[in-house]
C-alpha cells in the first residue's frame, strides 16, 4: 500500500514540475512572411513637356549683301508653344536619360534693315512665320533631393527641322538723296531644313507620389540656321540665286513637364491564414 502511495506521489511531482518548466519557457514568435516579389519595368518612364519659346537670330543673309558697305539689323520672334512627348530610363538614383520629339508652333518674325550702298541708302522690312520639330536625346543629373524637390541639370544633342515660310522683303530705295525713292516687294518660297541641334537643361522636379513627378525647367536650344527660297520681285522675276539665311536660330525655353514612372509599385501581400 505503501509502495501505491510512494508512486503516486512521485508522479505527482514529475507532472508539477514539467509544469513549472513549460511555464517558464519563452513564447516563440509567429513565423515571418516575406511579401511577393513583383515583377516591374526597371527604371522606365514616359514623360511630357509643354512650355514657351523666347527665340533669337543672329541676322539675315542674303546674296546681294556683297554690294551693300554697311548694314544695321534689328529681328525678332514672337514667343510661340512647344510640345512634347518622350520616353526615358532613370539609370539610379542620380543619373536619367531620355529621348525627346517635340513641336514648336508658329512664331512671327519681323526685322528691319538700315543699308548703305555705292549711289543710295535703302531700308527694308522683313516678315515671315516659322515653326520647328525637334528631337533630341538628353542626358541628365539630379543634384540630391530636399523636402521631394530635386534640382537637375542637363544636356541634349540631336536635329531641328526648321521651316521659314511666308517670306517677304520690303525696300525702299533713296538713290542719293537726289533721285526719286523707289520701292519693291520680294517674296520667298517657304523651305524647311534639318540642321544639328544642341541643349543645356537646369530645372527643379517635384515628385508628387512615387509614380508622378512635376517639372519646372529652363533650356537652352541652338538650333542652327533656317533658310528661304530664292528671292522674286511681284511679278516673278528673278535675276540671281539669293535666297535669305536666318543665322545661328537659338531660343530660351521655359517648360512645365511631367515624368511617369512605369516601375511597379511595390506591394505587400498579408500573411495566408488557413482555418481548419
């Protein structure tokens, strides 16, 4: 009987103290889950660009300029819009590059000339309305980021399609001071001409969320030299090969653009829980 009570209380004591240890024991933590690797684009991104041109021409050239001793040019533009679309691949966190197509609408020009020649003095007076393509590739850096603005600079090479058109040449002759003042219209045919292009970037980018940045950017553009067809009086004729070059066409834009990120956001999935 002794012996009953002797096992009973041993197993009492090895129950109690397995208790005790698995009291003691450290709750283990829940198994960890690792999101979902998703699949993206890498570094892609499509972008956009309107703004305003403020263009400039260094002068006018024409054939008959070897007769004349002395010319005094004032031209100008009007401001007229740009367009673009482009598609780029941001390379990491410093580093972009993108290709870029872009129009420029319609400007007007108006110019004047005050000459001299041997027998006369003569002004005349220029229109015409010109437009460009543009295509570019550019390269950029991104100067470090301050409260999600990032400043940039950049630079671009590639063509401009430049199209003068509607040409007109109005002088006046005064032969001397002692003969009668003479005057004449000169119309050129319109004519486009794909020249090398050149570009310095600076700006500022705002990212409005992981996928959207805001661009506000000035550039620099030389888009070489623009060209009219042969210079004809009112009544068609023409006795020389003169047709009237724009030289060295450059402007200062100032843009408004936007950058989509096509890099997939990351997303994190919760954790399967099965019931059952």
């Amino acid at each position: 009987m002794r012996s009953v009570k002797s096992f009973i209380a041993a197993g009492a004591v090895t129950l109690l103290s397995q208790a005790a240890f698995a009291a003691d024991m450290a709750i283990a933590p829940p198994p960890m889950y690792a999101p979902p690797v998703v699949e993206d684009f890498g570094g892609w991104y499509l972008r956009g660009d309107i703004g305003f041109s403020n263009q400039r021409v260094n002068r006018l050239n024409n054939a008959l300029d070897s007769t004349l001793t002395s010319s005094v040019q004032t031209n100008n533009f009007n401001s007229a819009g740009i367009f673009g679309l482009g598609v780029g691949y941001k390379v990491n966190n410093w580093f972009r590059a993108d290709v870029t197509g872009e129009y420029r609408g319609n400007s007007q020009f108006f110019g004047t000339d005050r000459n001299t020649f041997v027998g006369g003095v003569g002004t005349d007076t220029y229109h015409a309305t010109k437009n460009e393509w543009v295509v570019m590739a550019n390269a950029y850096v991104d100067l470090g980021t301050w409260w999600c603005i990032t400043p940039f600079i950049g630079a671009g090479v590639g063509g401009a399609r430049v199209a003068i058109n509607g040409f007109t040449d109005q002088g006046i002759v005064l032969n001397g001071g002692v003969g009668p003042t003479v005057g004449g219209l000169a119309y050129g045919d319109s004519v486009a001409k794909w020249n090398l292009a050149w570009a310095l970037h600076a700006g500022l980018a705002y990212k409005v969320s992981p996928s959207f940045t805001v661009e506000l950017a000035y550039r620099y553009l030389d888009m070489g030299d623009g060209l009219t067809g042969d210079l004809r009086a009112f009544d068609g004729t023409n006795n020389v090969n003169n047709p009237t070059t724009f030289r060295n066409i450059t402007s200062h834009d100032l843009k408004l653009g936007v950058r989509w990120d096509l890099t997939s956001p990351q997303v994190y999935a919760p954790p399967l829980v099965r019931k059952g």
